[in-house]
C-alpha cells in the first residue's frame, strides 16, 4: 500500500488540502463560497486552449502541465472578472452572474475539448482527466508544481493574514483607514484561482470547490476566532487530503479525488454535530440550559409576586418563612402541572426552595436574593420599555419576557444607573403595572 507513487500522491494532496483549507476560510468568511466553483469551470476552456495552441505551434508539447495550468489560469482569472463586471456594471444579481458565467465558460470548454478530441494526439491528450481528476496517476513533475503553488499560496495567506482578515470581516471599515481594499479582494481572488487550478490534477474541476469549501466550514463548528479557524480548517484538510489517499491506495479501482470529498464530509458532519461553538450537541445543550434557566426565573418571579401580594416581601424573614402553595404558584402562569412539577424540582435541586411537610414551598436564603435580582431586573426591563420604547404597560410585561433572559451584565448595569434613580430607596421597584398604586416592593 505504502508505495512510491503513493507517497508521491500523499505529498502532492496533502499539500493542496492544507493550502485550500487556508483559503478557503477566507472565502466562507468573505461570502465567495462559489466563486472557486467558477473558477474550477471557467478553468476548462483555458486546458483546451492551451493544449490547442502549443499543438498547433509546437506538436507534443501541448500536454505539459505548465502548459495546461497555465492555460488554467488565465481562464480561471478571466471567470472571476467576467463575475465581478457582470456584478458591478448590470442589474444582475451575484449569484445568477455566478451561474452565467460557469455555464458558459464550462459549455465552451466543452465545445473545445471536441475540437481537442478530433486531432490526432486528442486522444492521448488526458485532458478529460482534469474534469475528474487524476490523483493516482500523479507523476513527481505533477506534485513538484502542485507542491510549489501551494507553498506560494500559503506564505501570501500569512503575509497577508491581517489585511485579508480586515476584508472579510469590514471592508469598509478597511477601506476608511486607508487600505487598498479592491487589491486585497484581486489577491484573494488569485489565491481561489491559484488553489482550485492546482486542484484539478487531483480531484478534478467538478470536485475541487469541495476542498475549498469543506474544511472551512468544518473549523467554523469548532471556534469563532480566525487564526485557530484557518489552522483547523488547515488541519481538515490535510487529513481529508491524505486519508482519501490511503483509502484509495488500499482498496483497488477506488477514486482518490471522490474519496478525499468523502473523507471531507464526514469530518464536517462530525463537525456539525460535535463542534464545540455551534456544533449540534452544543447548541442543543445551551438551548436546555437557557430553558432552565428562564423556568427558574419565571418560577422565583412567581413566588415573589405571590408574596408580594400578601405584603410579605418588608424583610428576608418573611420572605423566607412564608409558605406558597402549588395551587397559588399555578394561578400566577399558564404551567401544566408537569411542567410545573419539573420547575420545582428544578429549583429544588438548585437549593432555591424547601418543601416542609404539608407540601407546600419556601424560598431558602439564596432563592430569596436569587428572586429578588430577578424580580429587579425583570421590573428594571419593564420601566425601560415603557419609557424609552413607548410600550403600553399593559403589553410591556409579554416583551420583557421574551428579551430579559439574554440582557448582558453591562445592559443591567446601565439599566440599574437610569432607572434606580426614580426608587433610590427600593431593592426591587414597584411593578409598573400597579406604579400608581401603594408598592408592597421593598
């Protein structure tokens, strides 16, 4: 398994993942995900012309890779212009400019490669190996060239880190300080086209976008910040590039180029269901965690309302020593009675609330000031709308639940600066609901 030609072919492909796993962040981030696809179909026409004209002026020399990359190039460079004129200059929107212009360049490469076929050393061009690929068959001249462009590729990813990262993230905040934005986004532009033509020798133009494509949007499963982003999209690739090689050296007749896009896949769906910053598993396991806690806020609102109600809420030991019945706690929200079971259990667990013998609840020590910071920040929420939002009072209660539960520390703060100046003497401000009313509010 482990033969020269297949480690001739794991140096070249690895190579080539890691350069397109860097690149290709840019591209996610930079919202051009399809733009490698162009270029990967515009790049047809270029191999065809290429392979044409050094045939016509030098017999035999049209299938050297030079020749044909290079041919590649400038196609591939020609379709990402053609996008970008057709974006600015017209009505068209990008993704259909997108779509006319891989058709075209793709149906013209075609056209050509017909015209290749009809000549006498068409047939032994290979050049219908660029459309699929041809990993296994790569030569040490092959990996040479591919092993150089991705070199190159990576060492302008790494000057340039910062100004591409400016590009993506604000380019008109890029280009108000001063930065040549339109030359940054050419060079990225370049960089697509320099990894995907390289590409086609080893998974062909209809598959090359996927290496692109793939590990970027893997490494965004697993961190927000781009340096760790780009290295793990960097690592994906790698190991999609070399395990679809060795999977392809092990088991006879098995494409590489179709295997490397598989390997590829699988690392994004396990990316997409472990990721730790918005894998599938994390993002369920905060929404359970934010459900509980918004139930145990709604639950201690509750209790403190119902005390609020008796005038129980003067001093901690009332607070505190008052009993509240199951029923009470049910007249205050719309709870079937098992999700109110679970919210009790809940806060009980959490050492909220105490249950005595005749089954009924109190708050301990810490649910009293865990109630009473909610309760504030709740009633803080409410006067804020109904000042600053002109929220009728009598609607303000349904929007500050559905927005009090994500309001940041600094928010409560500033919230806590405006608005306690109307109580200077209260803990937790009087409901706006009954303001004009008596507050039983301590």
């Amino acid at each position: 398994m482990w033969t020269y030609n297949t480690q001739v072919v794991m140096a070249g492909t690895l190579l080539l993942g890691i350069s397109a796993g860097v690149v290709g962040v840019f591209m996610l981030l930079r919202k051009r995900a399809l733009v490698g696809d162009v270029v990967s179909h515009a790049a047809l026409p270029g191999i065809a012309a290429a392979f044409l004209l050094f045939e016509t002026i030098r017999p035999g020399t049209g299938k050297a890779l030079p020749v044909l990359l290079t041919g590649a190039v400038v196609t591939g460079f020609l379709g990402v212009l053609c996008t970008i004129g057709i974006r600015r200059y017209t009505r068209i929107k990008e993704d259909a400019a997108l779509a006319i212009v891989l058709s075209v360049f793709f149906g013209v490469g075609i056209a050509l490669l017909t015209v290749v076929q009809s000549l006498p050393t068409g047939n032994a061009a290979g050049l219908h190996d660029f459309i699929y690929g041809k990993t296994a068959s790569m030569v040490v001249d092959d990996v040479k060239v591919i092993s150089i462009a991705s070199v190159v590729v990576l060492i302008a990813c790494g000057l340039l880190f910062k100004e591409l990262a400016m590009i993506c993230f604000d380019m008109e905040f890029a280009g108000a300080q001063g930065w040549p934005v339109a030359w940054l986004d050419l060079v990225l532009m370049c960089l697509v086209v320099g990894v995907t033509v390289i590409g086609l020798q080893s998974v062909g133009l209809l598959l090359v976008v996927a290496m692109l494509i793939i590990p970027a949007a893997s490494a965004r499963f697993w961190t927000d910040r781009l340096l760790p982003m780009t290295i793990v999209s960097a690592v994906l690739g790698g190991m999609s590039a070399a395990l679809g090689v060795l999977a392809s050296a092990s088991i006879p007749r098995l494409p590489a180029g179709a295997i490397i896009v598989l390997v590829g896949s699988t690392f994004f769906a396990l990316s997409l269901l472990f990721g730790t910053r918005r894998g599938a598993l994390r993002r369920f396991q905060v929404l359970l965690t934010l459900r509980r806690r918004v139930g145990r806020h709604d639950l201690l609102r509750a209790f403190y309302e119902v005390l609020e109600a008796r005038g129980c809420t003067s001093d901690d030991f009332r607070l505190a020593e008052t009993p509240v019945s199951e029923s009470e706690l049910q007249t205050m929200r719309t709870w079937a009675p098992s999700r109110l079971h679970r919210l009790l259990r809940t806060c009980r667990s959490d050492g909220l609330i105490a249950q005595d013998d005749q089954g009924e609840f109190r708050l301990t020590r810490l649910g009293v000031d865990e109630a009473r910071r909610v309760v504030r920040n709740h009633r803080l929420w409410e006067i804020y709308l109904i000042n600053y939002a002109d929220i009728a009072p009598s609607h303000v209660d349904r929007d500050a639940d559905l927005i009090e539960h994500i309001l940041d520390p600094d928010l409560i703060a500033e919230l806590n600066q405006i608005l306690s100046k109307q109580f200077p003497q209260m803990v937790v401000p009087p409901s706006p609901h009954t303001i004009d009313q008596p507050a039983g509010a301590v």
